[in-house]
C-alpha cells in the first residue's frame, strides 16, 4: 500500500469520532474481489433551512468513506466496489446547502461522490438495509454549521433550530393510579422520579438558553402517548424520561440509560403511516399527508434512524455524567422499544436511575441531597451532548 492510502487511512480514522460511517479501502487482488454494485439513483431533499440529506439507492451492502475539503468546501463520499448507472443526471441538483454533486470513477472499482456546497456543513452518514420497501442505501445528512437570517416561512424543525432556547422535556415516570417499582421501604418509583425531575427543572431554568417542561408535576397518571405529545406540542429538543429499576435479586445495582431499539422503530412507524394525516412535521417539516404509504415509511425510516443514532450520542454523555455521581449498571446504552421513546423527530432516552430493590440504592434514591447530584449530573450531559451537536 502506498504512503497516500495510508494517509487516507489514519485521516479516515481520526474522523470516525464524529458519527461519520467510514470504510477503509484495501487493495484486493483478483481472489478477493468483491461483487460490483450500481449505484442506481441519488435522491436528494431539504426538510430544513440548514438541513439537506442525500441517500444513495445501492444494489448491495456498501462499504464507503467519507471526508469533508474546503476552498472549495466539498463533501467527498468513495463508494468502494461500485458503479454508478448511466441513467443518474445529478450534475443541476442544488439546495440551500448544495450547490451540485458529481462522480467520477477512480481505481479498484472505486465510485468517487463529490458534493459542491454552498457553504460549511457537519456530515454524517448511516447505511441502512433492505426493508421489504426500500433496497440498500447510503444515507448522508448535511447540517449546516454557520446559518444565515431565519427564514420567513419555518415549519416546526426549523423553529426549534432558530429559536434562542433548548426546550427540555423531563417526563417522572408512572403516576396516579401506576406506582411502578416499590423497594422494600415502600419507596415508590413515581415518587423518586417525580422528585428527581421537579429538582432538575430549575436547574435547567436558571441556565440561560434552555427551558424545563415537565410531562406530568404531580401524582397523576399520563399515558405513555400523551407524554410524548405534550413533548411535541412544547416543541422540546430532547426528551429525558425518569424511572427507578427493579430486580428479584436485591445485590443488582447501578443506572442505566436506554435508546430506541431499531426493532421498536419498525413497529411505530407503522403507527404513524397509519396516522399520517396527524402527522405532520413529523420528519423536519415534510407532511405526511399527501405521499403515499411506502414513500411515508422510507422518510419515516430515514427520520427514525437518525433520531436514534442521536439518542444514543445524548445517551452516551448522560451516562457518562450519572457516572461520577452513581454506580453504573451499564457501561454503554442499552436498547430496547419503550413505547416512550418513539417519537421519530424527538432525541429521547429513559434513565434507571438506580435499583428501588437495592436496599442501598433505595435508601440513596430516597435522599433529596443524592436527588439533586442525579438531576444535575442529567443536565450535565444534556448540555455536553447539545454543545457538540453544534460544534
């Protein structure tokens, strides 16, 4: 391998830390080459002024890399093993952040995407696989990272990217008539996590750029539909949802955070197709409304997809900061399909916030000082996790 492939590597795999999907390319003799897909369409559209996202329709599993040039500013996507199809014309297509894409075919059967922009982006890219409606695909989305002046007409997504304040929704877990997990002590998991979130919301408030809402402030049930709609129609940045585990082992202890499941995503996006007259702005400002059910499932899809890899990333830095302030019972994010967390434009996760059948923890979660460590040690996720998403 040449010294310019290795550069290409080490530069690939410094860039990885930013969400970016890398493959590295290797230069495969005739026993190992590998069959050449087409890239047959290259589909292009803007749900927001400072948003734009491209997906590559592939006739196989692609590996790929990509890296970002400036003077010009350029995206560059390798296609490793492919060939693009003659009917594709994509030298005129332009957004607010584009300015044109074009290809050419380079060595290996390497296919070469450069993306003309109009200005600096933040990348990043996911691959998805056939679904029964869609075949493979590469999907790039584009963030632009300096915007210009508001635009006149903003649908929702726009609004919450425009306006000056980060809208928290803190959802207390259980209530009313469900008192959830009860540890030995008679400790109520309503309670704690009523607790928790009414201490975390000042906390949130006294900062300036963000706001606290709270799904339900006091002992009362809310359906797990009806907490994420009144995230909605707050039009909240992240949805946090406060819970207490429990086990039949009582030496079982420590947080942990989970993340959509993409199997939980399947499922409610058939919910909303089916209900896709209600749901509007649901994908970054494209209505529902008038596509037809497999073309709703595809944006539904690409939407989804993209909300739980930042799911993840939030929970990620939550994690890390209950961390310092509590014993982890997971290293990573979990996953998994709550039914309240699957809101399709909404980063969201739910924190277990320790173990109600740990006499120890119980007698923690009980404590208003530990309360208050926990509701900031959230916060202090949140804000590193919106600090980098912007950088």
């Amino acid at each position: 391998m040449g010294p310019l492939s290795i550069a290409r590597r080490v530069f690939l795999k410094r860039i990885s830390r930013y969400g970016v999907s890398l493959a590295l390319f290797t230069g495969a003799g005739p026993a190992l080459a590998k069959p050449i897909r087409t890239l047959t369409s290259i589909r292009i559209s803007q749900s927001a002024e400072d948003h734009t996202r491209v997906v590559f329709d592939l006739t196989g599993d692609i590996e790929h890399g990509l890296f970002t040039l400036t003077n010009p500013p350029r995206v560059v996507i390798d296609l490793n093993d492919t060939r693009k199809s003659e009917a594709i014309d994509i030298s005129t297509r332009s957004t607010n952040l584009i300015r044109g894409i074009r290809s050419a075919s380079k060595d290996s059967g390497r296919l070469r995407v450069v993306i003309d922009l109009q200005g600096k982006v933040r990348p990043r890219s996911f691959v998805l696989k056939p679904d029964g409606k869609s075949g493979h695909r590469l999907v790039v989305d584009l963030h632009a990272t300096n915007l210009g002046p508001t635009p006149i007409k903003t649908s929702q997504q726009e609004r919450k990217q425009h306006k000056k304040q980060f809208v928290i929704a803190l959802d207390p877990g259980h209530g009313g008539r469900d008192p959830g997990a009860i540890g030995k002590k008679g400790t109520r998991e309503k309670d704690v996590a009523l607790s928790v979130a009414k201490k975390m919301k000042p906390i949130i408030n006294r900062t300036p750029g963000y706001r606290a809402i709270l799904t339900r402030d006091a002992d009362r049930y809310v359906t797990l539909r009806n907490r994420v709609k009144k995230a909605r129609e707050a039009e909240a940045d992240i949805f946090i949802s406060l819970h207490a585990d429990s086990f039949h082992k009582a030496n079982v202890k420590g947080a942990s955070v989970y993340a959509l499941s993409l199997r939980g995503a399947s499922s409610e996006a058939a919910r909303w197709i089916a209900q896709k007259e209600n749901a509007s702005d649901l994908i970054g400002g494209i209505s529902l409304d008038d596509k037809d059910d497999l073309i709703a499932s595809v944006l539904l899809d690409l939407s989804q997809t993209a909300t739980i890899q930042d799911s993840l990333e939030l929970g990620s830095d939550v994690l890390s900061h209950i961390g310092k302030v509590s014993k982890l019972n997971n290293q990573k994010v979990q996953q998994a399909g709550f039914a309240v967390l699957k809101a399709p434009d909404m980063p969201s996760i739910l924190i277990e916030t320790a173990f109600l059948s740990n006499p120890s923890e119980e007698k923690k979660l009980r404590n208003p000082k530990h309360q208050h460590k926990l509701a900031k040690a959230v916060f202090s996720g949140i804000k590193n996790h919106l600090k980098n998403r912007q950088a």
